[in-house]
C-alpha cells in the first residue's frame, strides 16, 4: 500500500515558496520601478516600463513639409547634485551673474537659410569593398541633427545585403512620409539668451532652415535681435575619421566682438530611439543607461559605474507624464518630459555623470564628454559630463500605426547649465559620440570613449524582476572563457560553447558524483524502508492520528535518507547561476552575432541554406515566413523558420527520462503516478517550446549538457551500483560472523550483544558471557 501524504508538508512547503519567491519577486520589481536615496554608489537612473516594439526599421526620407512657428516655453534651471561647475575658460558657469536686461520691446530670432540638401560625412563602403569609414551620417535641417546614421561594416542580415542603421529620424504618428515633423538624434532644440528661447530646431516653412551648411558637417545659426543685429553664433561641426566609431561634435556659441555679454543655456537632443531588431526571446532589449561616478570630496579613486539593473527602453505614457492634450505650445505634439538626471538615487548619493547612453541588444548610441584624449590615463578620472546639468526623456506618438497611441519614439535631451560667452570667447559646448557595437574589445579602441569609462556598459542581464538573479562576475567569466576557446584553442564559437560545457560540468563533476552517488545509495535505502512504511499505512489506515505519529517516528528514524534526497538536489542550486548567466551572456554577447557554427560548413554546402548561419538567432534549418502564434509568440517572438536544435532537445530529454530515471523508492498512489507522468511530459515538451526561438549558441549549450549529463550519469550509476554491491557484499560477511559468535572483532561481537542497559545489565551480560565460556570449556574436557 503507498504511503499516506503529509497533507500538513503539502500545505506548508507551497505556502513557503510562495512567500519566499513573492518576496523575491516583489523586492526586485520595487527595486526597478523606485527611486528612492540610496547610500550605495549603484544607481538605477532611468525606469521606464516595458513597452511595444517599433516595426519599422527602413529610415523614411525626408521632404521638407510646412510646420507652424511655436514658442517654446523657457526650461526652469536644476544644478545636478555633485556635479562640478564647469572650469574651462571659455565656458564659466554664472549662477549668481546679473542677467543683461535687453531694452524693452528686445526680441530674439534666428535666421533662416534656404535648405537644397546637406552633404553627408564618411561612407558605408565596407572594407572588403576598399571603404575606410566605420560610419556614414547623414543630416537633416532639423536641428542640424542626424538624419541617418548607419555602420558600414555591420549589417542587418547575415547575407550582408543591408548595412545595420542605428539612428533615423523618427516622424510623428499620422505624419505623411517625409515630414520634418519629429525626433532627429543630436538635434540642436533651442538656446536660452537671457531666459528668453530661441528656437533653433524647426522653421516656419518647408523651404527653410535655422542651419547653414559651411561646408560638408560644419553648420552655423546665427540668432538676431529686432533690428536684425547679430547678438550670438552657434556653430557645429562634426568630425568623423577613417577607422573610427566616434564622431566629436564641436560646438561653439560665440558673442560677436564688440557685442553684450549674455547668460546663455544651450539645450539640445541625445540618442533617439535605436532599431529594435527582431522580436525575439527576452523581447525588446533597448535600454536608457547612465555611467556616473563617486564625487572626488569621498576621497575615492573617481571610476566609472554603470547601473546593471538596465531599465526597460520603451515606455506607457503614465510613466513619463500626462498625455491628456499633449504639451501646450509644442513645436511637434508630445507627451509630458521626464526628467532622468539627476534623479532621487544620484542626488542622495551625490553621483556625477560621466554618459548617457541608448543600446539594444548588440549596439550603443551615447553621448560623453569631449577631451583630449590620454589612453594612458585611468578610464573615468576627472571625466565629468558637466555640459550635461540635466538629461530629460522626451516621447512623441510612435511613426508605426500599428501600434496604438499609447506607445511612443523617445528621444533625449540634454541641457547645460547657464553660461556666460564673453565677446570673442565662445563657450565650448562640445560632446563625444559614439556609435558602433556594445563590445569592449571595440569601445576601448576608441580613445575619448575609452577615456569616459564607456566600456561599463556592457553587461549581460534581461533586466525586469530576475535581474538581481544575473550575476555579472558568472556572466563575464563564462564570456572570457568562451573568448578564450574561440581565439586560442578552436577557432570557432560553436565548438567553443560545446568546450564550454565539458568546462563546466568537468568542474562541477566532483559534486554531480557525489550528489547522484548518494541520491543511488538513498534510493536503495529508501526501497528497504518502503515495506515497512506499508505495514504502518496498513495497520493504522483507520487511525489517521496514529499513521502520522507512526510515519514521523519512521522518518527521524531515517532521517539521513530523507536529508540525502534533498542534498541531491546541489548540483541543480550549482548550475542554475550558471545557467542563467550563460543564457543572458550569449543573448546580448556582440561577439555571437551574426557568427556561423561550425566553419559555416552549412553555408559552405549551400549558400543560402540559413541552417546556424548567425549563432544569435534561432538555427532556421528550415526557412519559412515570418508568422506569429497566437499566445506564443508574445513570449517566443516571431516565428520564421522550423528549428531543429529545440527537437533534438526534447529527443534528449525523453532519453533522459526513460532511461535514466533513478529507480523509484516507494510505492506511488494513482494521484502521484499521474503527476509523475504530467511532469514528464512536461520536461520533455514544455522546455524545448521555450527553448523553440532562443539563440541556436543557447539551445547548442543545452542540447550538449543534455548529451553529456546522459553519458555522465550512466557512467556514476555503474560506479555506484559496483561500490554499492561491495558494501552489502562486506555488510553479508559481517552479519555472518556476528551470526557465528566466532572470529568477529570486539567491535562486532559489542554489537552482537547490544548496547547494556546499565550496570547491572553489564553484570548480568558478563556473568553469562562467563558461563558460556565454562560450558565450552566442559564440553571439550569431555571430548
């Protein structure tokens, strides 16, 4: 008869998960969606909610279109905490400079130039193709802003047909194609003379521009009083040399000589919103992300930190502020900013910023401060961005109308504190860019990014509740590891991920050994416990009270059998960080992307067989059009091929499963033989369907595991099953002996006797010890 079930267990363990993982969960979701002080130097500076993905990633054209003048209402002045006035000669902070009083009726404007087109910079000719460039950008008469910036030696498809753009202008929803009407990156938006705003970003008509192009990435916009007299200059120039993926954009706002000294504040855009690439496992991956560091009074050496919790890029209106009527007086319909630097967390721990930047998953678009650059100084010392006093998130209606209203292209926006150009000393408003690959084997070959601590943002986490759960240092070691496989040892990443895992699992082989040897020995112990468990269940089966009292009094008994099944469970508490850590570290590693498996032995059979063409994608052995799957999909993402790595996963399992089950150790009810078959399927179907779109390099790591988990535990099984049958073979001979009474040691014939229950039962076992012995004695006289 199957033993009774502790209903009082199966009460209280679910009742314990539960609380453990709500807590878990509801500590790591406060710890994402709040900003609060924080004593510690890790901040989250910017939490916006999930959101929907943008579809579209082909930068539409831009034809002038007619727009409406609107004044933009002044932005209230904010000193972020810690961060240092600026020192540079040419740019002094005035916070307590009287502002120039122009005479009554003094209005500011900027004048206006006919637009015919702007010459782009670098080029998207790739090397193999005899280019030299990493970057080619493309203007626009908004702002003098980025119109299309796009790499020439990264592409979006393996077939390497379509260079990969990471920044375009982003129209407003419902705009017809071509409309001025948006988000351009690195727009120029306004700059504050005297506190009144000049708008700097779109003209009144679609003829005109606020820029002049000098020549080919060098602008200028001149702002006028009433009578038309030149008060202030703005000049930028972007520079962008062979070889690089930064881009210095000079800019200078200068008082004519002989003019006013004036306040100035120079308000400008950031990144806008990158491509968000395939919709795949994890969803969208971009990210609003902060490098900031300790102010130098705690006497700390002043290096860069990025947050690690990644906040969610795209984000519901609510988040950002009221929807409702968009923001009065707007140039474009927007919702409310929000402000993202400084925030509660960087003020209480006095944190200075160092950049700010917008990734998806294998790209990154920041802003940083511009310096000379020194390699040879430490990443991140005395590299505050001072010209930024405040970094808003701006959001416009997304351009995709597929999508609702609700959702927006973001953008953000930077504004400096007031400054004071003296006449004939322009002010330096100057900021690095940098635009290419999240990898820090690229960013640290880039001088000023390197020298901004740039390379901290690369991490490996999903980000949302199990984001704490993602160790780093796992993450970054199994990355080093699998680097250093693929550069010195085998030459290619596929191969590296399989010498990943017997890298793995040869380390954790001492504890699998010991854990599945015990578990094999518990087991066995387990099977001799199980009749009588049924001679309790079958005597107290009418006594429900009893039958409880009986199977504890079972179980402490041994106790050591029940406490080896739980230590069993070791090796799977060891490998989950693993697991998790390699998951998100092949899903975001740059160094994957786009890579072959094998040699691209299957490129090499067939060109345009996609079967493991890009480790970072799913394996495609069979291509098929994009599709999506009711319910499915929302998790998995589009579907567009039939993958064959996830099959060969659930073969595996089931392998595992049927014939590697570890023998059962008490009889089952129906109820829980029934569980133990749902569970089964479960395993086998279940895993494998949420491995279904997941990069081929993860679902290669688990099909390998698998593989040699299967030759690994079969392998310790006959090792135990040998060691385990010497045991009772020596446990036989023992009982033996003591059975004779003769030639045992002292130490079997104490136990023969058993433990005396006190003196005078030691006396009593002595005097017949000593009375068998006489009678021996006697019966050998005789013979």
């Amino acid at each position: 008869m199957a033993k009774e079930p502790n209903r009082l267990l199966r009460v209280i363990v679910p009742l314990v998960v539960f609380v453990v993982c709500g807590g878990i969960i509801f500590y790591s979701v406060m710890r994402n969606s709040t900003a609060k002080p924080a004593p510690a130097p890790v901040v989250d500076a910017a939490k916006p909610d999930a959101a929907k993905p943008i579809a579209s990633t082909t930068p539409p054209a831009t034809v002038p279109a007619t727009t409406t003048p609107t004044t933009t209402p002044p932005t209230p002045s904010a000193t972020a905490a810690g961060v240092p006035a600026p020192t540079t000669p040419s740019m002094s902070a005035a916070p307590a400079a009287p502002v120039p009083t122009p005479p009554p009726g003094t209005t500011y404007s900027a004048k206006t130039y006919a637009y015919t087109g702007y010459d782009p910079i670098g080029s998207v000719t790739p090397k193999d193709k005899g280019g030299t460039f990493e970057l080619e950008v493309r203007f626009s008469p908004v702002g003098a802003g980025i119109e299309r910036l796009a790499l020439a030696n990264h592409f979006e498809d393996v077939a390497k047909t379509t260079p990969e753009v990471l920044q375009f202008f982003r129209p407003v929803r419902g705009e017809p194609l071509g409309t001025r009407r948006g988000l351009a990156a690195f727009a120029a938006e306004k700059v504050e003379l005297n506190e009144q705003p000049v708008l700097l970003w779109l003209t009144p008509d679609e003829k005109t521009t606020f820029w002049k192009q000098v020549s080919p990435g060098k602008f200028e916009a001149t702002i006028v009083d009433g009578s038309g007299a030149e008060v202030l200059k703005v000049t930028r120039t972007w520079e962008l040399k062979p070889g690089s993926y930064e881009v210095a954009l000079h800019q200078e706002i200068e008082v004519p000589s002989g003019g006013a000294a004036a306040n100035v504040r120079w308000s400008q855009f950031g990144p806008v919103s990158p491509p968000v690439g395939a919709m795949r496992y994890g969803g969208d991956a971009r990210r609003v992300r902060f490098g900031f560091m300790l102010p130098s009074t705690i006497g700390q050496a002043q290096t860069v930190t990025a947050n690690d919790r990644a906040a969610s890029f795209m984000t519901h209106p609510d988040a950002i502020g009221t929807k409702a009527g968009d923001v009065p007086n707007a140039v474009i319909p927007r919702w409310n900013v929000k402000t993202l630097w400084p925030n509660a967390d960087s003020t209480g721990s006095k944190l200075v910023l160092s950049w700010t930047a917008m990734t998806n998953r294998y790209y990154t678009v920041a802003m940083y401060p511009l310096a000379a650059a020194n390699p040879a100084a430490q990443p991140g010392m005395d590299r505050p961005f001072t010209l930024a006093e405040k970094v808003d998130r701006l959001a416009i209606p997304t351009a995709d109308a597929t999508w609702e209203k609700t959702y927006a292209d973001v953008a953000l926006r930077l504004t400096t504190p007031v400054l004071k150009p003296e006449p004939g000393k322009p002010a330096d408003v100057s900021m690095g860019i940098y635009a290419g690959p999240t990898s820090p084997h690229v960013i640290d070959t880039q001088p000023t990014a390197f020298g901004a601590g740039l390379a901290q943002i690369v991490i490996y986490t999903f980000g949302g509740p199990c984001s704490f759960c993602t160790f780093q240092i796992v993450s970054q070691t199994l990355h080093d590891v699998l680097e250093f496989l693929q550069g010195h040892v085998v030459f290619d990443w596929a191969i590296s991920i399989m010498l990943l895992v017997v890298c793995v699992r040869t380390i954790l082989h001492p504890v699998t050994r010991w854990s599945q040897r015990r578990m094999y020995f518990v087991s066995k112990e387990m099977a001799k416990i199980a009749p009588k468990m049924k001679l309790i269940q079958d005597k107290y089966k009418d006594d429900p009270v009893k039958l409880r009292e009986e199977q504890g009094r079972m179980m402490a008994e041994h106790s050591g059998a029940y406490m080896g099944m739980a230590l069993g469970c070791i090796p799977a508490f060891l490998q989950t960080p693993v697991w998790i850590g390699l998951s998100a570290m092949i899903g975001f590693a740059f160094e994957l992307h786009h890579q072959p498996a094998f040699f691209g032995i299957f490129q090499r059979i067939s060109p345009s067989w996609t079967f493991l063409s890009d480790l970072s994608a799913p394996d495609r052995f069979i291509p098929l059009p994009a599709f999506n799957i009711p319910l499915l999909s929302g998790f998995l993402g589009t579907i567009d091929g039939i993958n064959l790595l996830p099959l060969v996963l659930g073969v595996v399992f089931f392998i595992q499963q049927k014939y590697l089950q570890p023998p059962q150790a008490t009889t089952m009810t129906p109820e829980q033989e029934q569980q133990q078959k749902i569970m089964k399927v479960m395993t086998v179907v279940m895993f494998p369907l949420m491995m279904y779109n997941a990069p081929a390099g993860l679902a290669l790591y688990f099909t390998t595991n698998s593989t040699l988990g299967i030759i690994e535990s079969k392998w310790i099984r006959r090792k135990a099953e040998e060691e385990y049958k010497e045991i009772e073979a020596v446990k036989a001979a023992k009982m033996a002996t003591r059975a004779s009474g003769v030639g045992g040691s002292m130490w079997d014939r104490k136990e023969k006797i058993g433990k005396p229950q006190g003196f005078m039962a030691k006396l009593r076992a002595m005097a017949e010890e000593a009375q068998k012995q006489r009678e021996l004695a006697a019966k050998r006289k005789k013979k």
